[in-house]
C-alpha cells in the first residue's frame, strides 16, 4: 500500500467571521492524482495557500511525509511541571513561508498564470533552478559559481527538452499560446525538484484537444518525476479522466470524497454543482 505523503488534518482558513476552510481533513497517497473539486467559493484556492504557506491557517495542521510543516493550534494543550512550577505548553505553532515550503518539496501553479513574461522561456525555468543552487552570496560576487551556473543552465536545457519546450527557449514567455504557457508553467515549478506538486485549475481556458494533451503531459510527469500531484479544477471530464480520487468543497466543508464514478453518482455533489428543485 502507497505511503500518504501529504495529509491535511482539520485544516481551518477563517477570514474575520467567514470561514473559507472548515475542518478540512485529506490525504494525498504517493504516486496518486487526486482532484480537489467543488462550486465556486468552495475554498479550493485557500486551501492550496494554505498548503503552500502563503497563509497561515487559522486552525490545524498539513504534514508532509509525516512531518508537521505547518500547524496553529491555538489553545493551550495542558500543564507540564518544570522543578516544582507549573508552565503551560507553548502553542503548536509552525509557520512557513512559501520559500521554505518549496524548498520541502511542495511546488505549484496558479489559477492565473504567473510567468515572468518579459522573459525568455529558457529563463524562466533557470531561475527556478537558484531555489536548490549550491552557492552563496559571496561565490556570485566573486565569480566563483560557474561550475553551479553551468550545472544549472545544463538541467535546465534537459528539462525543457523533456517537456518538448526546448525550441522556443529564445521566444518571449509571454508571447507563446495559452497552452504553452500552462506547460511552461509547470516545467518551472518541476525545475524546483518537488516529491508534490499542487496544479490549480490547469485545463482553464483549454479547449479540448489541448485538454486531452495536457492530461497526457500531466500522467508522463507523474511517472517520469515519481510526482504526486493534487490538482484543483471545474471540468469534470478532465477530472474523471485524470484523477484516481476525488475530494468534495462546497463551502469550505467536505461534503463527499471517492473514485471518480462514486463522485459522479454522488447526490451531495450533484445537489452542490446543480441545485435541488424544490418540487424534488
């Protein structure tokens, strides 16, 4: 049975008095896709912030490979005696930021693509690249980096071969077609080295034929990198195609998780997506 390599466990996003994630609790197995699903406003996004340390979550915890990388557990847990004094726990805080998450081994996409789109294809992927660089401020200064430099630019070229973007690493990353810059997108986050990789709404915008291309691309790197992918999205062909399990929002709450046949067949997801009639 796979080890769960990423698990969120009664995660709470609150907003002032809205609550955006409530008690969420998932498990992401290794080598797994699984989609996060649900209407809009469900919390899917502040869920991935959450993940990925842009917020800090007002409640709960997310492990990765078993280790706590984020908790806010803001009651006290109890009373521990220190030589005849009594002192209370400290709270079980952790907070990362979204450097340090990535560093972990969790990258991501974004719902709106977030290239550097002045810049040339080659050069967006290299400067994904620094986050795991062998260097320091004073070998850049000194010129003394070249082997790194070197190593990295190597890499990168390799990388972008793979993805078979190589042929545009010259052209303006804003220049290229919606699909390219999706594939880009990802080839940047993979550049990270990441064992998880976060894909939020991926196939926006994608017609089909570049839909069927980009569940393709997505399964060739899940095999080719040992990734295991949680992805956000609303079309559910996509979904059902791709996706081994499937997690339910509807808002901010878990209302139903299961293989892509018992989601569809679901009449909680059915009532969250279409509405009820009420003569029903």
């Amino acid at each position: 049975m796979s080890e769960v390599i990423l698990r969120l466990d009664n995660l709470t996003m609150q907003f002032g008095g809205v609550t955006a994630v409530d008690s969420l609790s998932m498990e992401l197995n290794e080598g797994e896709i699984v989609a996060l699903i649900g209407p809009n406003g469900a919390g899917k996004t502040t869920a991935f912030n959450c993940i990925t340390g842009v917020y800090t979550p007002t409640n709960g915890a997310i492990y990765l490979e078993g280790r706590k990388i984020i908790a806010n557990h803001p009651k006290r847990r109890g009373i521990k005696t220190f030589g005849g004094s009594n002192k209370k726990f400290e709270k079980d805080v952790i907070i990362r930021t979204p450097d340090k998450i990535t560093k972990l081994g969790i990258a991501r996409t974004f719902q709106n693509i977030r290239l550097f789109k002045d810049e040339t294809v080659f050069d967006n992927v290299l400067v994904a690249k620094h986050m795991r660089s062998r260097q320091n401020v004073l070998t850049a200064m000194l010129r003394l980096n070249f082997k790194e430099e070197a190593r990295m630019r190597k890499e990168t070229k390799e990388l972008l071969e793979m993805q078979d973007l190589y042929r545009y690493k010259d052209e303006i990353a804003g220049s290229l077609p919606y699909g390219l810059q999706r594939r880009l997108e990802i080839a940047r986050a993979l550049a990270t080295g990441p064992k998880v990789l976060l894909l939020d709404e991926p196939a926006a915008g994608m017609n089909p034929n570049e839909t069927l291309e980009l569940s393709e691309f997505i399964r060739d790197i899940k095999e080719h990198y040992g990734l295991s992918v949680l992805l956000i999205e609303h079309h559910m062909d996509f979904v059902n195609q791709i996706a081994d399990r499937i997690y339910v929002l509807d808002f901010g709450k878990l209302i139903a998780e299961g293989t892509p046949d018992e989601i569809s067949n679901n009449p909680a997801v059915i009532e969250a997506y279409l509405g009820v009639d009420e003569d029903a």
